[in-house]
C-alpha cells in the first residue's frame, strides 16, 4: 500500500542547517505533487513547501529563503533543506503526497525537529 517514510529530523542550535528526506512507497511518485507540513505543539498543521509534477516549487512566507525543497523522481523520494534554522521552526514535519490523477492523499508519520535557541 501506499506509503511515506520521513527522516533526518533531530535537534539542532538556532542558525544551525538539518535536511530531511521522505522515501515513497506504493505510488507512481512522479505524478504526485508532494509537499512538506508542519504541526508545531497546540498549532493548526502548516503547509511548509511544495514542489508540483513539472519541478515548480512554493513556499511558505516564514520560510522562504531559508528552506528549499526537492524531489528525486528516481529515487521516489522528497527532500526539505532546511537553513538558518530558528526557534520557530521547532514542530513535527510531515510528508504528504497528492496524485495530481488519483486525488490520494498519503501522509507520513511525521519526524520532530527540534531548534534550541
């Protein structure tokens, strides 16, 4: 079955960098458009960044700049760089992945990343 797999979270100083990676499993990834959320402690789940079928990348204002994400169709995988890392940051990040044909949406477990200030 369609599956999500996140990691490379951790606790990281502020100004300090982590990447986090999401392998896929169980989908055609490349006609999925997949972004990354975050939840952090009695907050609404935020979208963080997406990147569409065709490459084309958004993000949310908070982090533009700072975050960059990106997708390896080979490796049916998705990657969030995440640089200058700030207190505000501190949340669960998870993958998600929308079929642009299916309208499936597949969540990950999620991975903590933790920014000590």
């Amino acid at each position: 079955q369609a599956q999500l797999v996140e990691s490379g979270g951790g606790l990281v100083q502020a100004g300090g960098s982590l990447r986090l990676s999401c392998a896929a499993s169980g989908i055609i990834f490349k006609d999925n458009v997949m972004a990354w959320y975050r939840q952090a402690s009695g907050k609404q789940r935020e979208l963080v960044a997406l990147i569409l079928i065709d490459g084309r990348t958004n993000y949310a204002d908070s982090v533009k700049g700072r975050f960059a994400i990106s997708r390896d169709n080979a490796k049916n995988s998705v990657y969030l760089q995440m640089n200058s890392l700030k207190s505000e940051d501190t949340a669960v990040y998870y993958c998600n992945a929308m079929g642009v044909v299916t309208r499936l949406s597949v969540w990950g477990q999620g991975t903590q990343v933790t920014v000590s200030s």
